[in-house]
C-alpha cells in the first residue's frame, strides 16, 4: 500500500484539505486528534494524537506520541500523555467517568489498561488497530481490569471518510523507520 510511504509533507497536505463534515459528532475533535499525531510525526515518533474532553466537546487535555526524544520514553504514548495532563491540572474539570478519551488509533494493552485505572467514561477510537490493539480484545484481560472495562464505554469515532482515512493513514505512516528506531533505542542493532 502507498500509504504506507506517506511523507509528513502528504500528510500534512491531508490535513489541510478535509472540509469538515458536520454531520458527524466526533468529526471537529477527531480532526484535532489528527492534528495532535501529524505533531507527533513531525517530532519523530508515531502518528497518534489523543484527546480527553468533556460530552460537550471542551477539551482538557491533549497529547500526542513521544517514543523517540533525547531518550526512548517507552510510556510516551499519546493516551499516556493526555492522562497525565488531565491528573496534573488545576483546573475544575468533571470526574474521568464523565469524561471521553478521544484518539486517532485503537489503544494499546498498556494504554488501556492506563485508561480503565484513570477511570475515564468512554473511550473512542477513528483507527482499529487489528494488530496491536486491545480494545478489541478486552474479553482477554485478567479479571480485575475487565471488571474496569465492563463500566466503561468504547465505540469507533463517528467521522467522515476522509477524516477516517487521515487517521489510519497517520497510523502507519514510516512504521518500518519507527520500528528500527524502537529497536536501536532498546540496543538490539
Ligand atoms: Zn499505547
């Protein structure tokens, strides 16, 4: 797939030209989310941006990946940096149950599993993640966790296709160079 050779510039170039559809309920913080990963990738790591907001949209906290900085930040994924924000802030902000944690890709096992103990309400995702993503799985998390996630919300955003097509584009963009990244940070070449 050409997607998969998607320079930043392509991308960027995306972004800029999606009219935003209206019509669908996630499409205007969905769009944000995307541009929160395009950053992401602009900064070297891996094209997810996420998002934590209120039902009414406002948004409280953001964060995009940071995998690769001075350091491998091996926690540095997008929901891990919303999550910290949104626990730092001094700001009022309604309790996580009442709270949606947006984001461009399905999370990950060690995300998810960040995101039931935060207690965040609901989860959304644009990108299904069939190989690494946990939402999708969460029947297979230990007893504990799956009790989290059975009082919890998940559902794919509702977006345009373009929107949709940013998101996935996004998540796969240079995935061969981050994954040598990866390697060569953790000493394996
Ligand atoms: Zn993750």
């Amino acid at each position: 797939m050409s997607e998969y050779q998607d320079s930043t510039a392509q991308l960027r170039a995306a972004y800029d030209g999606i009219e935003p559809d209206l019509r669908f309920r996630d499409e205007v913080p969905a769009l944000h989310a995307c541009r929160l990963a395009l950053n992401a990738l602009a900064g070297g790591g891996y094209g997810v941006g996420a998002l934590v907001m209120s039902e009414e949209h406002r948004i409280f906290a953001e964060g995009r990946n940071h995998l690769f900085g001075d350091a491998l930040d091996s926690a540095g994924h997008a929901e891990m940096r919303a999550l910290d924000t949104l626990e730092s802030l001094d700001e009022e902000h309604p309790p996580p149950c009442e709270l949606s944690l947006l984001v461009t890709l399905e999370p990950c096992p060690m995300c998810l599993t960040r995101i039931l103990y935060a207690g965040i309400g609901e989860v959304i995702y644009i990108h299904a993640d069939d190989e690494g993503g946990m939402v999708q799985r969460r029947e297979l998390l230990p007893p504990a966790q799956r009790e989290l996630a059975n009082i919890t919300r998940f559902r794919v955003a509702e977006v345009s296709e373009p929107v949709r097509e940013l998101a996935a584009r996004l998540s796969v963009a240079q995935l061969e160079q981050k994954r040598q990244a990866l390697m060569a940070a953790q000493g394996r070449v």
